[in-house]
C-alpha cells in the first residue's frame, strides 16, 4: 500500500505511542531520516527542518530503551547535528541574514540542547562507538558545535582513557593544521582537569612518539633483526616511567566496546561494563627486534605484560587509518552475527585484531602468532610433495606479456590447459597434514570454511579487493582465514592496470579444501547465512559506512587522486562529495540483492528485481569461480594457486 508521507508518519506516530520500544522509534526516526536525505534543499521550509530534529530525537529516544540499533542510532544523530550545523556556520560567514538563516540558527539551538541532554542521558560508551566519526568532526566551523564535541570527547577520554587515547591520538598527530590545534586545546584541557590524567598522557606521549620513531626507521635491506637499543636506546629507559603511570596493551579484545543488550521492558543496566575490568598494562619490552620481509619493513616488538605474558606488536611505516576504520566496521559485523541465532549457532565471526594509527604515515598492528599466508602454505606442500610448478615468469608469459594481442578464448585455453595442470590443489593436503586426528582435522577445516565464507559476502559488499595470496592468512591452530591490507575498498581495484574480475577469493585450491563437495554444504550455507543478516542490518552498516566515507582522513586513499596529490587546490569539496555518495550507493545496491556485469554496471535494468538471497550467493560464487573471470587476474594475485 502506497501512502504519502504524512500518512505514514501519522501511522509511525500512532506505532510509537502504544508503547515506549527501541525498534518503534528506530522506525519512525529512519523513516524521517530517509526522507530528509530526499531533499536537495534541506533546510528552505520549517517542516523539512523539523524533520531533520525529529529524526535526531527519535533516535535518541530510542537508545534510553535499548541499544540493538546503536550502531544505526548514533551515527545518524551525529550526522543530523553536525551537517545541519555546519550548514547554518556556511549561511552565517556568507553574512547575508534571511528569514530562513534566523529560523536555522533557533533549530541550531534545539539541536545543541538535544545532544547536551543525551550525554547527560545516556552512559558514555554509547559515544565510544562512534568515536571514530566524533574525532572526524573535530574541524566543524561552528563555535558551539565544536564546544559540545570537545566537551564529548573530554569526557569519553575521562571515562575511557585507555582506550580512548589510542585513537585520539592519531587526530593529535594530524597533517591538518586546523585539526591539531583544536586536538591540542582539547589535550590541554583534558590534562588540566585531572593530574592523574597528566601524568597517564605524559607517559603514552612519550611512548607513542618512540614507537613512530620505530616505525619510520631506516635499516639496511638485509637487516633481519636488531637490539631495540640500536634503533630507540629511550624506549627502555622509559619503563619505569609507564610502569608509574600504566598504559594499557591495545589489544582488540581491550578496545572493542562490549554493548548492554537488554530484552524488552528490562531495566538499563547501571552496572555495565563496556570494556574488561582487568586489562592488562605494558611493564616491561624485551631488546630484540624482529625486522620482517616487506617494502616497509616493519618492525616487530615484544612487550611484558602485567600479567608476565609476551605480547608481540607490529609497528609498520604505512598510512594505517582505513586498515582501522574497517576493523571497526567488522567489529559491528561480529556484533550483529553474534545476536542471530542462526549465525551464532554456526559460530559465523570475521577474525579481527587492532590496528592503530599513530600518524598518517605509521602505526601499530596487533600481532597474531600462528599465522601462516596462504601462498607460503600451498608452495611449502608443493615443495614436501615435490610438486614442480611453472615458473611465474612463464605464467606471465603465457598469460600477461601479450595480453591485447592474446584473444579472451585463448587466454582462457592457456588457463586451463596449460597453467592449472601445474599448479594442482594441495591446500587440503596441508588440514590432514596439520591436523592428523580427524575430529580435530574437522573442526579447523569447518572454521577455514566458515570465515573465508564470512568474509568474502563481507568483502563484496563494501567492495574489498587486492585479496592475493598474501593478503589471507591461515591460523595453524584453529584453521581460520584472517584477512590483512585493506587499502583497495570500495572497489578500487576496478580501476587498477588489470581490473580484478571476481567478487573476492574463491580459487581451485580453497574450493578443493572445503571437502568432495566444493562449496555445497557448508560454504554456501554460512555465505548465505552472513548475507541475510548484513540485507537484513542494512540500515545500521551503512549508518556505519557512511561517516567514514566522508571522513576527511579516508579522502586520500583513492588511487585516482593519487596524481592530484601533489596539487590539493586541485581536489574540491564536491569531488569528494560526490565519490563518496557513488560509494554509498553501490553498497545500497550490493545490500539490495544487484549484482554487477564484467563491465562494471549495474545488473538491473528498469524492470528486473533484486536477487533473493540464495539467489545472489549463487550468482557470486559462480562469478569467483569462473576460469573465464580468473584468467584475467594480474599474475601476482595468482589466480592459478
């Protein structure tokens, strides 16, 4: 039944009032907010302003009787507030007073005194989840707006302080010169409320400054391992000072907030604790130093733990702030599988570790013992089985050297023919011979099959490519796929000297290690699984996506700017804008159920439908299989393997 919108907020209203629920005035704020992101002219009339407020206080209305949507709830009402503000600061430095102009800066006011009352209202973890977005924001061109932000993050960083400061510092660090002196008054006035505090940040600054050093070393090539001496003699001498003033490891399982679910018509829970009572603090670092085999050469040190225990971090020279803002994308994925009965009975989770940026050049990765790469697993059984592989000279020979010259079909001849004889499927070989004991073996094949199934419909809706065989990492002991690099999202890997042509990994190798039948079974059953659940919080994961694409710290990753860099006057507003609204509606579209064509558009003509669920996992896995799609793969994506 169609009905305009009046009706239809008529009926919400009449919804929301039978009874206080999250879900009603989740419904009803969403309802509003859809509507508002239909105007192009947001702000003209008194009822398309009212919408925008009653959107933000519906869905602060929501989170005082529960949290099942905060990760939608909140990021909508920082986006209303701070959007809406921003635009009335550009009304008022273009100094042409209207009626219209004076009637937004009253809004303004409702807005301000509505975000006041929920930090008030609301306990201080709900602001921890979209810490992220808050520190963003930090360069908004309105005074007050900027109050109440600043005024959010002292408090989030007095209540959360070790988890806090691993991501605010970054901000700190900012090549914005705006954003580091708003950061730097926020700093100071954090330090001067609290001389514990002052203390506590002394310390971390002086940590995280040695760490930078570290990651932006230079060290000969060959260099494999050092004393921690030889590249920063200040990092022990300080200890003692961190022992004083402890800092908390950033492990994932410290910095991830833990959210209070409730059932309806239960009481708020005063008592929850969103992070772990009993973190465990840095005491000591061990000298040697792990020097590991890459372009950046990152660095791996060994950290004492107040519990005695050894906790490996990785600092590595590499702009490490999109790598983050994933990982907390897939932390909301895990929270959103775990409260589905069906996924949680099939344990479905992506693996996922800390990733903190220090700067916009460097930061620190949590280090994960027992991984193995995918490509160092399948060519060590190759090797145990005295299998002799082509040359990867000759594959690209074959395959690349001629690639205009060379016709589609024969390429795909070659393919097959030729390249896949060689390289035969091992990498089942290598669960038997890990994992002798048959349920064991079961149990870590069944968890390979389950994440690499998670994280390839994850994968494809965000548009995560570059998915080569060092990219995904195997775990020894549990069989899980862990995925690493998350620079080429939003599929930008499209545009690359060889497109990639399928939706994520899915080669001869892997199909063969899911057991006799391929990917029937389980594979299927937990892609599908984790694509219902996403379709179905479509809402809350792009709530979530959605500040980080206008986020101005992601702007500089596309590779398309990258010979703009050099020149920023070059890059507007408006190019951005506009990127980031294609990259939203391509996501729109992959939640949907439309899948795309090789020519990169859209499978969906004006009469067609979206795929049902099965019906778009199906369509996938074919288009990841295809010879005809992976014959086409650049050579050191090794689509052979």
């Amino acid at each position: 039944m169609n009905l305009d919108f009046n009706d239809g907020y008529v009926a919400f209203k009449k919804a929301v009032n039978i009874c206080d629920l999250e879900k009603s005035f989740v419904r009803l704020a969403t309802y509003l907010y859809k509507q508002h992101l239909t105007e192009t002219e947001p702000d003209d009339t008194a009822v398309k302003r009212h919408i925008q407020f009653d959107a933000a206080q519906n869905f602060s209305k929501s989170l005082l009787y529960g949290t099942k949507h905060i990760y939608q709830s909140m990021p909508c009402i920082l986006t209303l507030w701070l959007d809406f503000g921003a635009r009335v600061a550009t009304q008022l430095r273009a100094n042409r007073p209207t009626e219209v102009l004076n009637e937004m800066v009253k809004m303004l006011v409702n807005f301000n005194r509505l975000i006041e009352n929920n930090t008030f209202l609301l306990p201080t973890y709900m602001f921890m989840t979209a810490f992220s977005q808050i520190l963003s924001r930090i360069n908004h061109r309105h005074p007050v707006c900027l109050e109440i932000l600043s005024k959010i993050i002292i408090k989030i960083l007095k209540e959360y302080p070790q988890q806090a400061m691993w991501s605010f510092y970054s901000v700190c660090r900012s090549t914005d010169v705006t954003q580091r002196e708003r950061t730097a008054e926020i700093y100071k006035r954090f330090r001067g409320s609290d001389k514990e505090g002052g203390r506590f940040l002394k310390a971390f600054t002086n940590l995280a400054e040695r760490l930078i050093d570290i990651s932006m070393k230079k060290l000969r090539s060959d260099v494999r391992q050092v004393n921690l001496n030889q590249i920063s003699p200040k990092l022990q001498l300080m200890m003692e000072e961190i022992r004083n003033a402890p800092i908390m490891l950033p492990l994932q399982k410290f910095l991830t907030v833990r959210i209070a679910m409730r059932r309806t018509g239960d009481e708020p829970n005063e008592q929850h604790t969103p992070f772990p009572l009993n973190p465990i603090y840095i005491t000591d670092v061990k000298s040697a130093v792990l020097i590991l085999i890459s372009i950046q050469m990152p660095k791996r040190l060994e950290f004492v733990g107040s519990d005695g225990q050894t906790y490996p971090l990785m600092c590595k020279q590499d702009d490490l702030r999109l790598d983050s803002r994933f990982m907390e994308f897939n932390s909301v994925i895990n929270t959103l599988l775990r409260t589905d009965s069906d996924a949680c009975e099939k344990n479905l989770s992506i693996r996922t570790y800390s990733v903190v940026p220090l700067n916009s050049e460097c930061g620190i990765i949590e280090w994960l013992n027992g991984l193995s790469s995918l490509k160092s697993v399948i060519v060590d059984m190759y090797a145990k089985l005295n299998i002799q592989t082509m040359p990867v000279r000759q594959v690209k020979k074959l395959m690349y050297v001629e690639k205009d010259q060379v016709p589609l079909q024969e390429r795909l001849r070659r393919f097959v023919a030729e390249i896949l004889p060689q390289h035969p499927p091992v990498l089942h070989k290598w669960f038997f011979e890990r994992h002798p004991c048959p349920e064991e073996w079961l149990h870590c094949r069944n968890a390979f099959v389950r994440s690499s199934a998670v994280m390839s419909i994850v994968g494809y809706i965000v548009g995560l490519g570059d998915r080569h065989c060092e990219n995904i990492l195997i775990d020894s002991a549990t069989g899980e796929a862990v995925h690493v690099d998350f620079n080429m999202l939003f599929n930008r890997s499209d545009i690359l000297k060889f497109p990639e042509t399928v939706p994520f990994r899915l080669t001869h190798s892997m199909v063969r290690a899911m057991g006799a039948t391929g990917v029937e079974g389980l594979f299927v059953n937990s892609a599908e699984t984790t694509a219902r659940v996403v379709r179905h919080n479509s809402e809350q994961l792009l709530s979530v996506l959605k500040p980080f694409l206008y986020d101005i710290d992601v702007k500089s990753y596309n590779p398309r700017r990258h010979a703009l860099k050099k020149s920023a006057a070059l890059v507007t507003d408006d190019m951005l804008n506009d990127e980031a609204k294609i990259n939203i509606q391509n996501v729109e579209m992959r939640l949907s159920g439309v899948v795309r064509c090789k020519n990169n558009q859209w499978a969906q003509h004006r009469d067609s439908k979206p795929l049902s669920v099965e019906g778009q996992t199906r369509m996938l896995i074919k288009e990841a299989t295809s010879d005809l799609n992976l014959c086409q793969m650049f050579v050191g994506w090794s689509p052979y393997l």
